[in-house]
DNA sequence: CTGAAAGCGCTTACAG
DNA sequence: CTGAAAGCGCTTACAG
C-alpha cells in the first residue's frame, strides 16, 4: 500500500507538501503543485494511512456505541442511526454488546481507549449498580481527559442523558389513551427493578394514573426482565394474582410482545377480552397479530443525534441536551374493555387454570 | 495518558523491556524486572496505544461485519456471534450497514482499508451486479494484498462463502414437512432475483417439490424484496392471480411476517385455510401469532466461525470451507390443508375483492 | 537478560 | 508557496 512518501516522490514534491494537499488541509498550495501531487495518489491508489494520523493527533474517526444487545431491535435501530450519522463524517462505528456485564464493559472500554476511539455513546439506561457505575466512572474519565467524547441517550447513574427521550411523559400518554377507552384497571409490566429507564417507565404510568385520578395498585405491577419472556411470565403472575384488570401496559415492546403471545395461549383474546400496550415501536411491533398499539421513540433519529452530539463536543462547542418527542400509535392491540360498566379479569380462573 | 516510555521510567528500565513485559513478548525477561514493569503499568494505569501498535503491524485489532442492514434481526445475530468470538480474541467490531449500495460499500472499504481494519467478514449474499463486483473486487484484493482477511458468510460474485449454511437443502426439507402435511399446491416467496442467495433458495424449492414429484408452477412463485413488504404483496400478487395454494413457503422470515399479516388482514386464517413457513429463525419468528415454522439457521454461530476463520487465515492457516446444519422448526403456522382431497385457492374471489 | 537506536506513516511548527 | 526535520508511541533487529 503506497504511503505519502511515495506519493511526494512521484508528484516530485516533498511529503510536507504532498501532506497538504491529500489530508485537505487549510495550508496554501499552487494549483499546479496540487494537481501533481492528487494525479499522483489517483495513480498509486493512495488511502491514506488512520494510524499514523491518528497517532499524531491521539484520536482516530471511530465512535463506539455500548448497547445491552446489539440483538434487541431497540440498539440495533440506534445503531443504525448513529451509524448513518457518522459514516456521512467519515467515521466508522465500533458496536459493543455489554449485556450490562461489569467486566464485559470494563473490557471494551479499555479496547477503546487503546484505539483512541474519538468517541463513546451510551444506548442503554444505567443500572443503579453503585460497584459497577464506580468502576465505570474512572475509565470515563480517563477517556474524556484524553479528550475523548461521551454522550448517553438513556437516564444512567452520573445524571441526565445529553439526546434522550422524555420516557414518563410517553407512558403516561399511552395510559391516558387507555383511559380515554374506558380502562381503569390497567396493569403494568415495568421491566427490572435497577434499570433507571425503567423506573422512569414505572414514574410515568404512576403519573398517568394520578391524572386520570386512578388509584395506583401494586398488586397489578410486575417486575420482570426486559424482554419477551418477561412479558409472558408477567401475565402468568398477573392471572395468578386474581386481581382484575382490562389492559396490560408495558414498559417496552418485547415485554408487550410476550404478553401477546401468552394470552394467545391461553385464548384470551386481544383486543376482546384484555387490550395490550408496548412502548417503543421496534420495527416489529406493527408485524404482531394484532399489532402492537405502543409509543414510538425516534430511535433511529436519536443514535444520529447521538453522533452529532459527540462530533459538536469533539470541536470544542458545548451542546444543549436535546430531549425528542415520542408519539403513541394506536393499532390493534387496544380496544374498549369489554365490559365497561364492570372490568373484571378475564376468565381470570379458567386462564390460570391453563396456566 | 501514560506511554510506554513513563512506564520504562518509572520502572526503571528501557522502553525495549518495558514493551517486552507489557506486550507478553517471548523475549526473555528477568522475573524481578518483570515485577517492576508491571507495577509501574498498574500505577500509571497505563494502556497500550493500539494505533502505534497498528502502524507498526501495519494492521490493528479489529474486524468489519458488512451487513446489508443492521436493523434486519438476520444480520443482528450474525453480528452478534461475530462481536463475541471477536472480543473473546481482544478485538473489537466495526459495523457497516451497506444497504447493498455500491457507493456506500466503497466508502466503507476505502475506511476500513485507511483503519488498517485486520479482517472483513462479509454476512450478507452478494448481489449480481457485475459493475458493483468488479469494483468490490479492486477493494478487496487490495486489502488481502495488504495482508487483511477476508470471510464471506454467504453466496458472492467471487465464488462459495467460507462458512455457510446450505440454503437450498433447508428450503427443501421445508417443503418435504409440508408435503409430508398434505399439501401440494405450495406458493413460494422469492426474495429479489438478483440476490445469489435467493436464487439458491429458489433452487431448494425446486429441488424439494421434485423431490416429491409435484410439478413447478411458475405461476405460484412471487419475486419481491426481501423484507415485510414483499410478504404482504407477495400475498396480493398469489390471490390477484386466482391459482390455487394451500401453502406458502417464504424465503426468509421477514416475508412470512408480511404474509401473516397480510393473510389475518385479508381474514384469512392461518394455518386453518393457508400454511406459512418462513426461513431463518430469527428470535421473534416464535414471537408472532400464529408462532412461525421455519428454518433454523444457527446465525450467531455463523458469525462467531466467521471470526474464528479470519483469525486463522491472519495466523497464516488455510482452514478448510465449513457448512452449518439447518433445522426445521414447525411451530403454529403449518397444518394440514383445509381440504386434502380439493386444495383450492382459500377464498381466493373475496380475498381479492377485500384487497 | 538488557538497552540504544531505527523506523512504521503521518503532520506541523519552523525556516526559507 | 515549499521543504527539512522532529516527533507521535510503539517494536524489533542488533549489539552487548
């Protein structure tokens, strides 16, 4: 691979010059010396080299983004922003799954700072993990002292995210939806107990409640894991309860996704007998049958926003942070409860029955 | 950010016996010396810079997963294994979402070649398009000249993929289990014609209903893309044309997806009056309603080999070509036709006139 | 077992 | 407008 050197000696210049001209540089240079030297990289198929650059300036073009799981749709459309985002400036992106593991994290980012990747955006929430978020502050900080920039597009641990999402305002929306079709007895499937995001979640289903002046029940709140299985072990426990409800309210799709599933095993029908919320709108969520009535979070829009951040930090500028609208999507999953003048459980004893 | 140099200092030794201790070298180095080394390291919390490292090496820890979307669960996984087999080893993955767009593929190469990335594991089928292979095809051996590995993970231009799965024999172990359910009159979703993988599925098609000696019906075979979409035009186009199916056998999951919920749209019951399968297995293929059958393809397992291959072709092996099983998964999509004896169109008249 | 020195490919004061 | 030279942080013959 032909370096600058050989560049210079075929445009007959010197490297300095040849330098100039190839990395866009501000610094004049005659026309004819340019034209020389540019022919001369067409001809030699010159890239020039990211290492030796980056070695002078102790920062290469690379961002990284830490998500839970690059597998979840959420991260994977996040990334895909950021990513769109920063191959348009001419940076590559780094993605590295943590499944929220101290020591997988930990791991990255030491790779990261031995790369002198210019920038880290954090996808995911924090985990009130006082041990971890210790650990995590230091290497932070020895990132951001080499200049390094570091934006979060979720609530963690350190404060407020820089381009983030206003998370209780988005369920408290969707609560008020379903409100305004008649339920009052609406569950909620929060998510783990130490994510922030999912305690924002839980903060705005409590403040969708409170407006509609419905008492809040801890008897129909479930915690479970993140995901799909989550979703069916929280209506499992939620039948098991015997408490009565009309809607399932998740604190994200794959929660709502595993609750669809669940109650189509056991036969009780959505929207007919139990309406079903997500938040998030994954790609997925309009594939479901019914489809799945959520909030869409601009996910795409903030992982480009995430770059853009860190690019302004990267010039020295100090960004204001940026919190995106979210907007609920009413699809198929939700309807009016069936009885309206009384909510009941649905077959609440048969299904747990089958259960 | 400490050097190599303040180590050697602090230690109290040359930067030549500094490297040797902190880069494991074989080089023989006295234990106490060693000692010291290390202490200094672990006090001035030195890490290695990987870009001096690099331009020595002339090539830096990290692999490129090219993908055609990031955002397409499929490619998410392979990325996945890939992530996981690759930070195992201490290197560290760059994503590139190519949207099958030759500006865009040449854009990344030419900054992955400038990163001096060490392998480039290409997880998605290469499209027939002579004018974008012969470029990629430039890009590429340039960077194998420069000593980079390159993995294909499924059918190019340039010849069989390293590490792959058979697409064609899946597809026609599919069609057998639904042959071996009573249907006959088996549709089959395509996938883009110029995409060397779809034709190879098209091929297991064939080859699986030769098998059972049913004649090819061209008529019931649809090319669309390869996302939702098609499906759920793939499902127009097949009731629009008035030949009669039982079945639809689709090329991957995503067009199952759009063909299921085409089908629950058009009140078409699944599988009571059509069966779907779909292709793949991708983690929410068990999550839709009716749960999807179809085609387990090990993709995360895809990708960590992916890795582990390039890592032996950098160590200078030749490791030999692998193919991955498949697996049939027959969940709630398929079921015997409506009618074994008459299988006819399902509704075929109304369906249309709904569409 | 240890160290002095060259060199990987760039960029950037500095001098002209 | 052009160029000679130093230096970014490492590793590796080479000499001892």
């Amino acid at each position: 691979m032909a370096s600058i050197t050989e560049v210079a000696r075929l445009a007959g210049v010197s490297t300095a010059t040849a330098s100039r001209v190839v990395s866009a540089s501000a610094y004049p240079v005659s026309a004819a010396t340019r034209a020389r030297v540019l022919e001369a990289a067409r001809t030699l198929d010159y890239v020039p080299n990211a290492l030796a650059r980056g070695l002078l300036k102790s920062r290469v073009p690379v961002v990284a983004v830490i998500v839970h799981d690059i597998t979840d749709p959420y991260f994977a459309e996040v990334v895909r922003g950021v990513e769109d985002a920063a191959s348009a400036a001419g940076y590559l992106v780094i993605t590295c799954s943590s499944e929220r593991n101290a020591e997988r994290e930990r791991s990255y980012i030491r790779l990261l700072r031995s790369m002198r990747a210019a920038a880290v955006v954090f996808a995911g929430s924090g985990l009130d993990d006082p041990a971890l978020n210790e650990e995590m502050d230091r290497h932070l900080a020895a990132m951001q002292a080499d200049g390094a920039a570091v934006v979060h597009l979720s609530p963690y641990a350190g404060g407020s995210p820089e381009v983030s999402v206003d998370n209780a305002a988005g369920i408290a929306a969707m609560v008020a939806e379903l409100v305004a079709l008649g339920h009052r007895r609406i569950a909620f499937l929060a998510g783990p107990r130490s994510l922030f995001v999912a305690r924002e979640r839980l903060a705005g289903y409590r403040r969708g409640l409170e407006a509609a002046g419905i008492p809040f029940d801890e008897a129909i709140v479930v915690r479970t894991s993140f995901d799909a299985d989550g979703g069916a072990l929280g209506v499992d426990t939620l039948l098991a309860s015997g408490a009565p409800f009309t809607a399932v309210c998740c604190a994200n799709d794959l929660l709502a996704f595993g609750a669809l599933q669940r109650l189509a095993a056991l036969g009780i029908a959505v929207p007919g007998a139990v309406s079903v919320a997500g938040f998030d709108d994954i790609p997925t969520a309009a594939l479901t049958a019914p489809s799945l009535s959520t909030v869409r979070l601009p996910l795409r829009e903030m992982g480009r926003r995430g770059f853009r951040h860190a690019d302004r930090l990267l010039a020295g500028d100090v960004p204001a942070a940026e919190i995106m609208p979210t907007q609920v999507m009413l699809r198929g999953s939700t309807a009016a409860p069936p009885a309206a003048d009384a909510p009941r459980a649905p077959h609440a004893a048969d299904a747990a029955g089958v259960a």
